[in-house]
C-alpha cells in the first residue's frame, strides 16, 4: 500500500494550446477514451476530455503524464475516484 500513496501525491496541472494541444500531469489512470471523449483519473477527481478528432500522443502512468491532440471543446472534473482495480489502461499493460 504504501507504493499507491506515493502515486497518489503527483502534482496535477493543466497546459492547453489553442484548444488542440493538452498537457495534462498528474493522471493516475484513464479509464476510457475514444475520438470524442477521454476520462482519466487524478488526485482531484475524474477528469473528463470532450472534443473531436482526440488523439492520445503520450500516456506515462507511472510518471502521471497524458498528452491529447484534437480539437476540445470542454475540460471537467468530477468526484468520481477509480475503483482499486484500475482502468482499462492498467489492465491491458499488467
């Protein structure tokens, strides 16, 4: 247990470049993504990536960092936390 606190505590901020580049740290793990929408997780909550054409460039979970190329059109967050078995991310890579 005391490794999943040390990923809990990764700093999380935000970088978007003209609504088509986004820099994102601090992902613990994602959960879904296709075209349209990306939902990962963080330390504040879940965070939800709406657009078009939404490309994932970079995923380093082990660093928390996601790079997402598209056009987006909406940034949220919610209080949703995910479950311990991680995301269809760290299933497909275990």
């Amino acid at each position: 247990m005391p490794e999943e606190k040390s990923k809990n505590n990764i700093p999380h901020s935000l970088m978007l470049d003209n609504r088509k580049n986004l820099s994102v740290s601090g992902i613990s793990d994602v959960d879904s993504f296709d075209e349209q929408i990306i939902v990962a997780y963080t330390d504040l909550g879940e965070l939800t990536i709406k657009g078009k054409s939404l490309h994932i460039n970079k995923l380093n979970i082990d660093s928390g960092d996601l790079q997402v190329e598209g056009q987006i059109d909406s940034l949220s967050y919610s209080d949703n936390k995910p479950i311990s078995g991680g995301g269809f991310l760290s299933k497909l890579f275990k």
